[in-house]
C-alpha cells in the first residue's frame, strides 16, 4: 500500500470552499482505499489530507483522471501554500487490508 499525509493552506476565508472542491468528485478513484479530509483545530486556515493507496501507480494515475485534473484547476486559486507532507506505507487498519 503507499500512504499520503499532507497539510494544505487555504487562503483566508476560503477553508470550507477548498474542503467542498476536495471531497467533490472523490468517488471512482481507482486504488483509493481511503481518503480524508480534516479541519486543523489549531490553524483556521490549515486542511489535512489522509490518503491510502492500494499502490503508488495508482495515486499516480489518480492525477490524470479528468475529476481530479478539474477539482486541481478548481482548487488552486484557493490554496495559499502546504504545510507538513510525508509518504507512508499503511500496514493495515479498520477498513484496511493487505
């Protein structure tokens, strides 16, 4: 499996905007065993991504779907920067297996 944790900066204002574009059209993806979008408690600005992979061909692949390429044009405007981001390899968890 092949993990993504990822922090995103959404301008001022437009957090709720940028998750709406990011949960729209995520269904269909193929390999995505499971993807979250989080509101930082700490930072009004900040936007956790959680990804699990069933590969990472798959993520990669991900990327030239048409949904994604609209939601990436879509949501640019609406990002100010990234935070923290890592790769990891899941092992397992609930709705997870190997």
């Amino acid at each position: 499996m092949f993990g993504l944790i990822g922090k995103m900066i959404a301008t001022p204002g437009q957090r709720e905007a940028l998750i709406a574009i990011l949960l729209d059209g995520i269904e269909g993806m193929p390999g995505c065993l499971s993807y979250v979008v989080a509101r930082d408690v700490k930072d009004e600005h900040a936007i956790w991504i959680t990804e699990v992979w069933d590969s990472k061909e798959s993520h990669s692949a991900s990327l030239k779907l048409p949904s994604v390429q609209a939601a990436i044009a879509k949501g640019k405007p609406l990002i100010a920067g990234f935070g923290d981001y890592v790769t990891t390899e899941p092992v397992g968890g609930v709705s997870l297996t190997k």
